[in-house]
C-alpha cells in the first residue's frame, strides 16, 4: 500500500469541502471547562482513559496535534478485535476546534472512503458544549469526480429514502 | 457490510441526479425513459447514472429486452444506515465515558490546588 493516495486527499480537503452536510453530527454538553475538554482530546494519556464505547481498551495512542501531524488510536473490542484509525490533523485551534481525517481501507488494504471529523468547542451557560460533526470523503477514482455533487449533501436524502424504505 | 461496498455505495449516493432516480424508484419500478423525464436528461446519460446504481446494488434492472424496469433494492441503504449506527454508537460510548472521565479529571484539579 503507498501512502501517496492519503496524501493527495488530505491536501483535497480544502475548507470549502466542509460546507457539505455532515453525514453524522452529535452534540454534547460536558460539565467542564473548556480547555481540559481539548486538553482530554490532544493528550494521550487521557484519550487512552476514554477512547471507544465502555468494555474497549485503547493499546495504542499516538498523536501528534499540529496540522498536517499524524493520528493512530488502536481501539481493542471486548473479543479482542483491534480497530486502527489513521490519519492526519487538519486544524488545530486551540481550546476551540479540532479536526482530522481517517482513511478506512477497503479488504486489500487499500483506502476506500475517508471519514472527516471535525469537534467543536463553545462555552455554553459555564459548561462546555461539543459538537462532533463526521463527513465522508471520497477516495476511489470514480468517486473523485463526484465529490462536487457532495456538497449538496446526501444524508438528507438518505434520511428521506429510510422513510420512503419503510413504505415498501 | 465491507468498506469496499460501503464505498461504492457513497460515491453512488453523491450525486444528486443519482439520489432523486433513487427517490423516484422508492415509489415504485420505472422504465429507463420514466426516469429520464423529470431530468431533461438524454437516454445515454440516464443509463450511465443506472450503471452506477446498479454496480452499486441500489438497483436492480428487469431481464426483459424492450422494457426493463428498474427497481430500487432496500437492503443496500439499510446496510450503510446500519453501519453509521455502529459509527454512531462508538461516538455516543466514547463520549458518556469522556463525561465521566472529564469529573475525575475535574476533582483531580481542585485536589492539586488545594495541595
């Protein structure tokens, strides 16, 4: 596996990319100061204590939080199963914004689809309010020339075909 | 559900025009020049949006020579909501532990300035 497609991407991914709609958003309040919720995100000795749904352990936790750095979490299921993320910090803004991109390979090893994730931070009435926003990104060469048709945004429609599904 | 299909089910969805054909099928089978009504869109073009559906499993095309019905296939789109729910789900877990971890962390602060 070359690493020259993930390269490639990652300078793709322009700030106009993100107007798309986000494939998945989640927002959270935390009851905690801004700055330790970033710290809990760029340190890794904090996000081994709580990187992946509870019975998962986190083996191996490299990050190296500047644009362009690298991010690899090994995250360990219950039956043992290691699920790797890989990939490279977009922004870096301190106590504020975070984002980075994964590429998720397809059974050959080679990258498949890309996952953008992007965490924001605001105060909100003393505590800290996070929003996680999760875009996919394209990597196959057919999908490349319709990344423009993305920003659109195909969630919306997924949501509207799920309820059309439910008719059938 | 693996990723190579989960990427060839993305890219399919990322069009527009590919996402209204789908819309349209939800409501029942169509011929080839049904669908190409509402787009202004030559015959060509329109089939080369089905080959990406149908490479893609979103679709599925009748046999029959003169009419082939296009027909939307469900289980494709259940699988990728499936796996955004699993996507979804490691988020939500790694965040309700965050939240926990975060208090720890926070009496681990009052307790070091206390000292």
């Amino acid at each position: 596996m070359t690493a020259k497609p993930k390269d490639q991407l990652i300078s793709d991914i322009s700030e106009s990319k993100t107007d798309m709609t986000p494939t998945m958003t989640i927002v959270r309040i935390f009851d905690a100061p801004r700055p330790l919720v970033f710290e809990a995100f760029t340190n890794p000795k904090h996000l081994v204590r709580w990187w992946g749904p509870h019975g998962f352990t986190t083996p191996l936790c490299e990050v190296d939080v500047r644009p362009g750095g690298a991010i690899h979490i090994d995250m360990r299921g219950p039956d043992g199963t290691i699920y790797t993320m890989k990939g490279a910090y977009h922004e870096v803004v301190e106590f504020e914004r975070l984002s980075w991109s994964n590429v998720v390979d397809d059974t050959e090893g080679k990258p498949s689809f890309e996952l953008l994730q992007i965490i924001a931070l605001n105060d909100h009435e003393g505590k800290t309010k996070l929003t996680l926003q999760v875009y996919v990104l394209m990597s196959t060469p057919q999908a490349a020339e319709s990344l423009g048709g993305m920003e659109t945004g195909w969630s919306q429609s997924l949501e509207r075909l799920k309820g059309l599904l439910f008719t059938l | 559900m693996t990723p190579d299909r989960l990427s060839s089910i993305f890219s399919a969805l990322a069009d527009p025009t590919r996402r209204s054909i789908l819309e349209r099928l939800a409501f029942g089978e169509c011929s080839v020049t049904e669908l190409a009504e509402p787009f202004r869109m030559s015959l060509p073009a329109v089939s080369k949006h089905l080959k990406v559906l149908e490479r893609a499993g979103l679709i599925v095309r009748g046999r029959e020579a003169q009419w082939r019905p296009c027909r939307l296939e469900a289980g494709p789109l259940r699988d990728l909501s499936a796996w955004l729910e699993t996507y979804r789900r490691f988020w939500d877990g790694s965040l309700d532990r965050l939240d926990g971890y975060l208090q720890q962390l926070k009496k681990g602060d009052l307790h070091d300035r206390k000292t």
